[in-house]
C-alpha cells in the first residue's frame, strides 16, 4: 500500500492534484459492473478527472494481489492499453490495488493506493453484476483534501470509510494510539 501525507502545509496546487487523484481512486473502488468486465474498460474510472485538466499518470492503475505475494501479480490488473492482463475478466475473490497518482517534475508526486476486493453486488435480469470492497485499513490524509471539489457521493464514500477503518482498528489500539486515528479519521464536509 503507497499513501501520500503531507509533511506539512500542503500548497493549494498539492491539495487540488491530491484530490484529483483520490477522486479516480473514489470512482474505480465504488464502480459496479457487469460479470466478465476487464481491467482496461475500468481503468478510465480513475484517470477521468486528471485527464480532463490535461494531466495523466504512466504506469498502470492496479494490479493483482494474490498468493504468491509477487509485486504485480496477476491475472488481472488495470491500464489504460490492452494486454495479456488487462483483457482478463474480475471475478469475485480476486484482490487489486487501486492505485492511481500524479508526478509533477521537480515539485512533487501523489499515490492514492488501497486494496479492493472482487465480491458479487447483485444478480438482474441482466445478468450478474460485481463490485469492489475496499480492504485496505489506513485514512487518507485529510489535510490534503480540497472538500470543495468533493460531490457529496465522494464525501459520503471518505467519511464510511473513514468510520470502517477506525472501528475496526481501534480495538486493538492503546489510548494514545485511538486518539491519533480519531484525529486522523474525522469526518469531513464541503467548506
């Protein structure tokens, strides 16, 4: 898992890109799609908001998690061109970092990465549809936020997560340790 946390006063331009990027990461995690989609259809989910303020990021979005630990293991991942691992359908039980970013030349770099989990959303008369589970347990850095640039779905989805992430951590964390987490994943809002 890579998380960018600001060391200290993040300039507005690092607080709007940081937001871009957590905005595609949002999208590709919430995405509900029909049975036998690829990673290279899902991918467009996360780099949507960068690439419409001409910004984009070069490696690839997400990768397989599995049993043997590897780096990028596949069979599944998510790019934006199509290959031997973008082309192979999610099923349910496959795991995947989310994982989109932003480098700026000399000024600095952005990674906004979970692990999401395949799992069943529900059968139609379509057919049969899936979704993501966010697995990973570790808050994103508020200070880094623009909550302006937030709809109200993407601030919903940060403050259950939040919520998630500080329930069921905290039972096995000390005072201090609850404390800091409490402070890390409070709810937020649109200024």
């Amino acid at each position: 898992m890579t998380r960018t946390v600001s060391l200290g006063n993040p300039t507005a331009d690092e607080r709007h890109d940081f937001t871009l990027v957590l905005k595609g990461c949002i999208a590709l995690a919430s995405a509900v799609f029909p049975e036998g989609t690829c990673g290279v259809q899902l991918d467009i989910l996360a780099h949507q908001y960068l690439w419409k303020e001409g910004k984009t990021y070069l490696h690839g979005t997400g990768h397989g998690v599995g049993s043997f630990l590897n780096v990028h293991e596949g069979p599944q991942s998510f790019r934006n061109r199509i290959d031997h691992l973008t082309t192979v359908p999610f099923a349910p039980g496959m795991v995947t970092s989310d994982e989109p970013g932003l480098y700026v030349t000399d000024k600095y770099g952005i990674r906004c990465e979970n692990m999401i989990l395949t799992v069943v959303d529900r059968e139609t008369e379509f057919g049969r549809f899936l979704r993501f589970d966010t697995v990973t347990l570790f808050p994103f850095d508020i200070n880094l936020i623009e909550t302006s640039m937030l709809n109200d779905d993407e601030i919903k989805w940060i403050n259950e997560y939040h919520k998630k992430v500080y329930d069921l951590l905290t039972p096995s964390l000390n005072e201090k340790e609850t404390a800091w987490l409490a402070a890390k994943t409070q709810p937020i809002s649109r200024k």
